[in-house]
C-alpha cells in the first residue's frame, strides 16, 4: 500500500472542496501535513502534472463545464468561479485553450448543435 496514493486521493478531494476558492499549492500541503514538493513529487508521479497544474486542470474543466452548460455572461461566470478579475479569467483560459472563452463556447455549442442534427 502505498502512502502516496493516500496523500494524492485526500489532495484530489480538497482540490474538489476548494478550487474556487483558489488555494494556493501551500495551503493544501500545509493541510495535508506535508511539504510543498513532496506534494508536487507525488502528483506529478501519479498525475504527471505537477500539484498546480492539477488545480488549474480542475478549475478549467470547470469554466469548460459552465461555459457550454450555463447561459450567463463570461464575467458572471469568471466571478462564479472565484475570479476577481473577469479580464484576468479570460487570459487565464486563453493561456490554457488557446481561445477566449466567448469563442470556445460558441465553437462548442456548433459541436454540439452539429452533432444534434445528425
């Protein structure tokens, strides 16, 4: 049994419990009573990526989520996901994406109108 595996499933939970608060990988150490990089060693060991890119791998499938499921403006959707910037927000996903994400929605709700027609 490896202790590993523990750390990284009980630092998988909390990213779930606290993504949109933004923690940074400091916080989450401290809570799971271990260092910063042992942290980042376990998760990019079983992750491949390291302990922040997990949590902003979390918080951007979570705009991707609200951006094709929730009608609401952008900055609405920025704020819901614990931005306090909406122009920040919209870097942060171009910087991830490679688009804006008024133009990954609309991109995807073409997808997916495409594929409701076949």
């Amino acid at each position: 049994d490896d202790p590993r595996t523990d750390v990284f499933a009980r630092f998988r939970m909390m990213v779930e419990d606290h993504f949109i608060e933004h923690w940074p990988v400091s916080r989450y150490a401290q809570a799971l009573a271990t260092s910063e990089s042992r942290l980042d060693r376990i998760c990019r060991s079983l992750a491949g990526h390291s302990a922040f890119e997990v949590i902003q791998n979390r918080v951007l499938l979570e705009a991707r989520r609200k951006l094709v499921h929730v009608g609401a403006p952008v900055s609405a959707l920025a704020y819901e996901l614990g931005f306090e910037d909406p122009a920040y927000f919209c870097r942060f996903f171009k910087r991830h994406t490679g688009r804006t994400p008024s133009e990954w929605r609309k991109e995807q709700r073409e997808r997916l109108s495409g594929l409701a027609q076949v």
